[in-house]
C-alpha cells in the first residue's frame, strides 16, 4: 500500500477520535456551567435570605403570620391580617461576608380598616451591600406592598412590586420584580400561608424564583410556634426544586419581653444556621435584636427601632 495512502487511513481514525474527544469535553463543559455560576452567586449572601430583624430571629419561619416589615420581604398578604400602623429603622450585617442592610419602612392597616375596601399597605426602602474585593455588590432595593382582606382578617392577599438598582458582582440588575401571597387563618390560633417569589424574571442572582409555604400556631398576646417551607431551584437551567426548612417560636413575656429562637437548613448553601432573637415594648417603642449562627458560613445580627401604633405586644 503507498506510503500516502497508509497515513490516510491512519489519520482518519484519529480524527474521529479529536472530534468525539472535543464533543465529550464541550457536553462537559456546558454541565459544568450552572453548577460553576450557582456557586459564584451564592459565594456570598444575598437577596434571597433578607428579611426583617423579628424573622431573623425567629429562623426565618414567618410566612403564615408576617404583619410588620417582615411581610413586604416573606409574604405581602400579612399585612392585612391585622390592624396596625408601624414605622421602623433597622441594620443588619454579616462582617465574615461584608453584608450590610440599612432600611426604613412603613406598614399600614389602620387607615382604611372601617372603609368598605380596607387596604393595608407598606413601603420600604433598603441600602443592600454584600461581598468583598471583586465580589463586592451594592445598591438600593424599594418595595411596595398592598393586601387586602377577602374574609375578614381571616383569608387576606397581597403583592409586593419590588425594584431592584444593584451592581457589580455580576449581580448588575435595574429591574422591578413580583411576590404575591395568600394567608388564611381558619381558626384564631392557626394561620396558614402561601407565597411566590420574583414571579417577573429579571435574569439576576439576586431574585431567585421561589415558592414558600408556612403553618403558625399561637398569636402575639401569647405565644407562636412556626413551620415553613422554600422551594427553589439552583439555577434558571436547573428543573429541580430544593427544599430548605425554617422553624421557629416567640413567647411574650409579661407583656414587654419577648425572647424567640429558630433553626433554618438551607438546601441550596447546604448549611445549618441557628437563631434567637428579642423584642422589648416601651409604651408605643419596641427595640429587636437578632442574631444567626450559619455553621461553616459566617453569622448575621441585626437591630431594629420600631415605632407602634399601639403600646404593647404589636410586633
């Protein structure tokens, strides 16, 4: 056989072993991907594990009941499932992973509460900063919250419009997403809820499709204990939804101590965290503190100055 030939045959074979080769490694690639991205983003904190000093301190587990600032941030529709009017300041930090939340905001269901359309509302409006060096994200987040009873305070829906103004860490984000929820109290000391999270995809790290349900026992006279439960999935690409799991209990103590504590597991960092919290009541002022312990990933405290409409237990 001539010499060209031979080299023909023989480069044939080995050509079609480079192309699978390149194949495998391209198919290997584009797997590696979504995991690669998902972590960057959850290198450090973000969006999705901020809420309000109380449900900080309470593992996170507020969904079914939410009625101060915590509602615009776990579930809208808890805004109307009482009658109260609260004005607060609070900051929360992380300092292993440079987190730093300072907020102000309002919620507000006394004013048309004897209108034949008792709308509650909220507002609020957060300086959000996270991450470090090339990580480092920042910016401003503002929603607004309006809920509405449809029986009573007993079955109430809500939505929260949220705009986010963020950048660096690719997290560059100038969009408005959506939550909605449902709470449904079918009897005094039960309440149940339901909610969606940035059901508007604005192709950003920090506003996660999720879906959260909740179960609550108890009332702020007394005491609570709280269930919950989030599903997400770890990346747009990824179909799988992982559950991460919040418990938590308050009890108020003659009338102005009220100390809770909380246990969160989150699926996608894979992490145990740890809470406990208080709320002191001075007349029409309550003081928070919270703090978290994450095991293996940092811990968070966060304070807040509450104005009530009310004296007492109106958290």
């Amino acid at each position: 056989m001539p010499q060209k030939d031979r080299f023909m045959n023989d480069a044939q074979p080995r050509a079609r072993w480079t192309a699978r080769a390149a194949r495998l490694l391209l198919a290997l690639c584009l797997l590696a991907t979504p995991a690669t991205v998902v972590a960057q983003s959850l290198a450090i904190p973000t969006l999705r594990e901020v809420s309000s000093v109380r449900s900080l301190g309470m593992g996170d587990a507020t969904r079914a009941f939410a009625s101060s600032d915590e509602a615009l941030w776990v579930n809208p529709a808890g805004m109307a499932a009482t009658t109260r009017f609260n004005l607060n300041a609070s900051a929360t930090f992380d300092p292993p992973n440079g987190l730093q939340l300072y907020s102000i905001g309002s919620i507000d269901s006394k004013l048309n509460a004897d209108k034949a359309f008792p709308m509650a509302g909220g507002l609020s409006y957060t300086y959000y900063r996270s991450g470090k060096g090339e990580a480092k994200r920042s910016g401003s987040i503002v929603l607004l919250g309006l809920a509405l009873p449809l029986w009573h305070q007993d079955l109430t829906i809500g939505v929260t419009s949220k705009y986010l103004r963020l950048d660096g860490g690719g997290a560059k984000s100038n969009a408005v997403t959506m939550d909605a929820g449902i709470v449904f109290r079918p009897m005094p000391i039960l309440s149940l809820g339901a909610v969606g999270y940035n059901l508007i995809d604005i192709d950003s790290p920090e506003a996660r499709r999720a879906w959260g349900f909740g179960a609550a026992v108890g009332h702020d006279k007394g005491f609570r204990l709280a269930f919950d439960i989030k599903l997400e999935t770890a990346s747009q690409e990824d179909d799988g939804w992982k559950p991460s799991f919040f418990a938590g209990g308050e009890i108020l103590l003659g009338g102005r101590f009220m100390p809770r504590a909380g246990y969160t597991y989150d699926a996608l960092r894979k992490t145990h965290k740890v809470c406990g919290g208080l709320s002191v009541f001075l007349g029409i002022l309550a003081i928070e503190g919270a703090y978290q312990y994450a095991f293996d990933d940092g811990h968070v405290f966060g304070f807040t100055l509450r104005l009530l409409d009310t004296g007492g237990s109106s958290s």
